[in-house]
C-alpha cells in the first residue's frame, strides 16, 4: 500500500502507566497517493493537516481505520489505475474516502465502488477533512493538546457565533464592505458542520449564524456538495439550516436578505429546528430610498411576506436595521418608515443616523440630510419602535415560554428567550430565581414585560 515517503520516528519512552491507561490510541489513516507532483503535493498537504490534528498515518491498510485515496484523472490508463485503486483498498480495507482529479467524476465512481464513504475533487482539503473526521473523529488529548475541539472563543460558553462565509456581492450604495472583505466566499457545508458539531459536543446551546449575506450561502461554490455523515451535504441555506437543527442546539439566522428561498426555511422553524428568528436589515421602506441605497424596493410585497411567515410561524419575531437621513430622504419618506414598522410590526430594530464612508458610492448622491434633521428622525424612529415592541411584547405576558440563562448571581438570575439574541436585542428577568448557572435551559412564566425585556417567574428547566 503506497501511503507516505514519511520515515517512522523513533520510538519515545514508554510514558507511565497512569498517564498511558487514561490515553486512547490515535486514529490512524492510510493514504495513497497517485498521479504527478501537484497530486503529491496535494497529499502532503492533506497528511500535515491530518498529522496537526493528532491522526497517525497506517503504514498497510490492515493498520488503518480510514483510507484516502488521492486519485489522478488526465489520462483514460490513469483513471483505470484510480479506480482499480479504490477497488484494491475498498477490498483491503472497506472504508474508503476518494479524492483528487478522478474526483469530478464522482458518478462514475460511485457506480464501480459504491460503497466509498466520500468522493472530493482537487485541492478539495477542507472537504477530506470533514469526510475523515465524519469516518474517524480526531481524537482530543486534554492532558496534550493546547487548545480544546471547539477553539477558543470570546463568547461565554453557552453560546458561539458561527461564520458561514466572508465577503458580500450586493453593491449596496452606503456599503464598503465588498472592498474590504471581497465578494461571496463560502465555506464547505461539512466544514462548517464539522465546527458547529465541535461546539455543541463543547457545552454549546445557541449557535448564532452570520455572514454578511446568509441567505446567498454557496452561490458562489454552486452549492457543492460535501461529505457529512455518510451522505451528502449541499452548501445551500435551507440545507445547511436544517443539518445545523439536527444538532439539538438553538440555531439563531442572522443578516438574512429576503430572497424568495428564505420562505423554505420557514417549515423548519414551525417544527422547532430553528429558532423562530430572522435579523433581516431592510435599512428602509420608502421605495425612492431603497433604490437609491441599491437595495430591493418592494416594501409592500416584504411587509405581504412577512404576513405569510407569520401564518406559518406564528412565534416568528423579525429584527432588522434601518438608516434615516440617507441622501435625498424626505419627510414623505420618513414617515412612509414609521408606517411600514408599524405595518410590519417588527419585533426588534436597530436605527443609524447616516454617515458618510471614505470610498462608499452614496457620498456622491445628492440630497444630504443636516445634522439636526437626521437627530430628530432618529428620536421619532425608536419612539415609534418603542411603541411597536412594547405591544407585541406585552402579548407574551401569561406565556410560558424557554429562557437560556446568561448571568445568575444570589438575587436571581437574566436570559434571553427565543426571541433574543445576545447584546442586541432584550433579557428576560428571573428576580429570586436561584441555584441557576449561566447555560442552563430553563421553563418560566411572564409576568409582565416593557418596550424591551420581560419579567418572569421560574417554573422548570426545559
């Protein structure tokens, strides 16, 4: 079995007995390597991310607990030497993941080998990772490793946020983010399944979603597949949505643009696999505004959408971001905001007084709104808000509903429900609520609430 170049290290001394009876052995994966130099490469790659990860590499395939097979795919004879290695090691060793240039050709593959656990394409390395971690978890050495699974985060432990792509491809006219982060680049679909599992297996209760353009995940890759659990996993925002609500932790979406596949996720959120959630930023209603800032302009057919969603879901809370005082906003146009909020009934917001961004195509727009104006908007904004969320808040008194506990000291304890993300949004208040740890999913009844929070009274943990 042609595995790796790589010469045996000397064998260590043998470590106490103690330690050696609390270390698992490590996961081993046996390689072959085909094709020219660039392959080779490829490989080598691969092998340095297996080896960081603690992974041994199987000198035979009896050794081996997963084989990769790096295939190569310029010539018809080389194909006809991939193959024949994939059916050498399925034989051998039964538990196979396929790679490289003979890769692009996964149906034909799958039709002489069936069996194969994954079949990636070239420089595909981040999806051999997950098809190796999904055969073989690697494994984690708490006495060795520096750094745990998960990573290292800033966020308390009960919740993490979880980027599923960089870069943006909207132009939007007050935006820069383009230039500074680059178009739509997402991440393969097991990739990030591959961490969410990680932070969940961590103590993780609510992942929070974001990018700056979650609903256009994959556009950029096609929405490749990649392997996840012995199937399939298509970088699609319905797809990776629902794979994220099978692993039993809350599953938050962020800056979701309305796109019309954004309705499919809907169903999932009805049947409690994602939270009934969506941060959508409209940034306005008025349609002289929204074209001007080079965003959609349909502000009836979004407050109609938004009416259907909550047939669905009737727990769905909306939050978005608006601008006031853009270039060229009138008071017409205002006021057309306020009355959209109201008609929309937007559960939480957040308002910005516009500025002007070095590079960003707006400050040529003519129109500029003074200073004094954009204040004054402002403070009619979130009165009118307040208004809006101090109604549809009050609804939720008599309600008993699930709180995840962020702080807890003597005098009671504060989360968030469902409806509440961390630091942007409200807290539910659970004053004589003791013997309660941050993480902690707990049961309880609203007793009364404001334009923000809620209060409640304790009544189990979930």
């Amino acid at each position: 079995m042609a595995t790796t170049t790589l010469k045996p290290r000397p064998r260590p001394k043998a470590a106490p007995r103690a330690t050696r009876a609390r270390r698992k052995a490590a996961p081993k994966v046996g390689f072959v390597s085909l094709g020219c130099p660039k392959a080779l490469v490829d490989s080598e790659r691969i092998i340095t991310r297996l080896r960081s990860e603690g992974y041994e590499i199987a000198r035979d395939y009896a050794g081996a607990d997963v084989v990769v097979v790096n295939t190569c795919g310029f010539l018809n004879s080389a194909k006809q030497e991939s193959l024949d290695a994939i059916g050498e090691a399925m034989a051998e060793n039964g538990r196979v993941v396929v790679t490289g240039c003979l890769g692009v050709e996964k149906d034909r593959i799958l039709a002489e080998h069936p069996g194969v656990l994954a079949v990636t394409g070239p420089h595909q390395y981040e999806a051999v990772m997950a098809a190796v971690h999904d055969a073989v978890p690697p494994l984690h050495d708490p006495f060795m490793d520096l750094v745990p699974p998960e990573g290292l985060h800033l966020t308390p432990r009960h919740y993490a946020y979880l980027k599923i792509s960089e870069g943006c491809n909207n132009r939007c006219s007050f935006c820069i983010i383009p230039s500074l982060r680059g178009r739509l680049a997402s991440r393969p679909a097991a990739q990030v399944m591959t961490e969410a599992e990680r932070l969940v297996k961590a103590g993780v209760k609510e992942l929070l979603v974001i990018s700056q353009d979650t609903s256009a995940y994959g556009l950029d890759i096609k929405y490749a597949e990649s392997p996840w659990k012995g199937a399939s996993l298509k970088a699609k925002f319905y797809d990776l949505s629902k794979a994220l609500g099978d692993l039993g932790a809350w599953v938050r979406l962020h800056y979701v643009y309305p796109y019309p596949h954004v309705d499919d996720v809907l169903p999932l959120m009805a049947e409690s696999k994602v939270l009934p959630y969506l941060d959508i930023p409209f940034q306005h209603a008025s349609p002289a505004v929204l074209k001007a800032m080079r965003r959609p302009a349909h502000q009836e057919k979004t407050a109609t959408r938004i009416q259907s969603w909550r047939r669905q879901v009737p727990d769905l809370a909306v939050r978005s971001t608006f601008i006031v005082g853009f270039p060229g906003e009138t008071e017409t146009d205002f006021r057309m905001l306020l009355d959209w909020i109201s008609e929309a009934r937007i559960n939480r917001a957040g308002c910005f007084k516009y500025e002007t961004v070095e590079g960003a195509a707006a400050n040529a727009l003519p129109g500029a709104v003074p200073e004094e104006v954009k204040e004054e908007r402002w403070h009619r904004f979130m009165a009118a808000q307040q208004e809006v969320s101090r109604t549809l808040m009050a609804e939720r008194v008599g309600r008993t509903i699930d709180v995840l506990i962020d702080e807890a000291d003597d005098g009671g304890a504060t989360g968030r429900s469902q409806w509440d993300a961390p630091e942007i949004d409200g807290s539910v208040h659970l004053p004589g609520a003791i013997g309660l740890k941050p993480g902690d999913l707990v049961r309880a009844t609203v007793t009364h609430s404001d334009e923000y929070d809620l209060w409640a009274e304790l009544a189990q943990k979930a």
